[in-house]
C-alpha cells in the first residue's frame, strides 16, 4: 500500500537503514528527477503541480462541454464550487457591484489552492504543491498588485496612501506610530500572511500524516510483538489526520480567497 510514508521507508531501505524514520523539511525539497543543478530543474513536487494542474483544468473543460440546463452530478458539484466563491466570498466581501469584476480572479486562486492542497492526501501525490513557497508567493504577489492597482485607480497614489497611512480621526502624534506599521501592513504583512499561513498549515498538515503512517508502517512491520498493537492506534490517527487535512485544504482555500476579497474591498473603499 503506497502511503505518505512510503517514500522514508523506501529512501531507507536503500540505505541500508532500518527503525522509525520521522518526516524532515527535506520531504519538501526532493532530489531532482531531470536537469538536476539547472533553472529548469525538475523534482517531484513539480510534478504534482504539473498533475494536479492538468487535472483541474480538465474537470473545468468537461464540465464546460458538457453543460446542461438540468445538471448532473458532475456539472452540479462544479456549480456548487463556482456558487460558493461567487455568493460566499466575491458577493458577500465586495457586493454585487464589485463582485463579477473581480469573481475570476478569486475563483482561480480558490480551485487553485484547493487542488494543490488537495494532492496532499491523495494517494501516490502525497504531498500538497503549496508545501513549498512558489505558488503560495506567486498568488500572494497577485493579490498585492490588484489591490495596490485597484486602490491606485480608485484613489489616485496620493490618495490611496493618505487614506491608508494617515487614517482620519486619529491625533497627529500617533502618526508617528500608526503610519509605519500602516506601511509594512500594505507592502509586507498582507501578502506575506497570505502565503506563510498557507505554506505552515500545509507543511504541517504533511508532517503529522507521514508523522503516523511511517508510525504504522513501524510498528506493523518492525516493532516487537507486544508493539505491534500500537499501530492499529497510529492508523486510526493517520486516517482521522487525513480527513482533517482534507478539511484544512478547504479552509486554506477559502481563508486566502476571503482575505484577497477583503484586502480588495478594502482598497476600493473611500474610508478604511
């Protein structure tokens, strides 16, 4: 059975080691499978990436041509995605008004999201193409520049950043104070939470499942008889982490999205 833990049982084995082997950092860096010491170097989470790509794009174009008016399961349940972004997050943040204008942007970042994260708890992926900074920076850096742009043209510079460093009612001294921080929040903290929440429950989600499958897989196949036992307890954990971190995939997807839809609502509006 091919599980999270999989590829340390494998790794050791061809080292020659036996016991427990706990998950490390250096699950999300892999060595490289083509071009090895290039730009172009190619490794497993890249290949999830590119999988887990291809596969949404797929569902979208099937779903696309295979549109009814009475809809299926399947044209349903993509409607029930593209319904939850459209009412949950792009109309209930930005209104109406705003919402259509700025709905495929945040449909993107939330099936992206979803799919990638998703692909940690998929058998034989197992590892989620968020757990590494790329993708999680390039969204983030998306979302930086539409609310900047949209603040900026909404505003005009000047105005943009008087209304966000220099907010009205406050007393002139705590300028000195507020403006600084109100600085840092629009250039670093927004996209920066963005991604590193993102990046943090992902690399943690992926631990503790390889955390207690490697578990099962030791206590199960290599741990003395009165052991043996505990790995029945470790399976139950690996399973229930599983479901939780197919919960959490949905939740990251969601939090990102709303917080892109806030930061932009926040932009538009005349008053912050």
């Amino acid at each position: 059975m091919f599980t999270p833990a999989t590829p340390l049982l494998i790794a050791a084995s061809e080292g020659g080691e036996g016991g427990f082997h706990t998950p490390s950092i250096a699950d999300f860096f892999p060595p490289a499978i083509f071009f090895e010491g290039t730009p172009f170097q190619i490794d497993r989470i890249w290949i999830i990436r590119v999988v887990v790509t291809i596969a949404l794009l797929t569902v979208f174009v099937i779903a696309a041509r295979r549109a009814r008016v009475v809809p299926g399961r399947f044209q349903a349940g993509v409607e029930f995605i593209l319904d939850f972004v459209r009412v949950q997050i792009a109309e209930e943040i930005l209104g109406k008004a705003h919402a259509r204008r700025f709905l495929p942007m945040l449909t993107t970042i939330f099936c992206s999201i979803l799919a990638f994260n998703l692909a940690g708890a998929i058998p034989g992926l197992n590892l989620a193409g968020t757990a590494r900074i790329g993708i999680p920076l390039v969204l983030a850096v998306w979302v930086f520049v539409t609310y900047w742009a949209v603040g900026i043209r909404q505003h005009g510079l000047g105005g943009y950043l008087k209304s966000n460093l220099f907010p009205s009612g406050v007393p002139w001294p705590i300028y000195i104070i507020l403006t600084p921080i109100e600085l840092l929040q629009l250039l670093i903290i927004r996209p920066a939470s963005l991604m590193v929440r993102l990046v943090a429950n992902m690399i943690a989600g992926h631990i503790m499942l390889v955390l207690c499958f490697a578990a099962t897989q030791f206590f199960l196949l290599e741990a003395s008889g009165a052991m043996k036992p505990l790995g029945v307890l470790t399976l139950g954990a690996g399973i229930f982490m599983t479901l939780f971190e197919v919960l959490v995939s949905f939740l990251q997807a969601y939090i990102f999205a709303l917080l892109a839809a806030v930061y932009i609502s926040m932009s538009i509006e005349d008053q912050h």
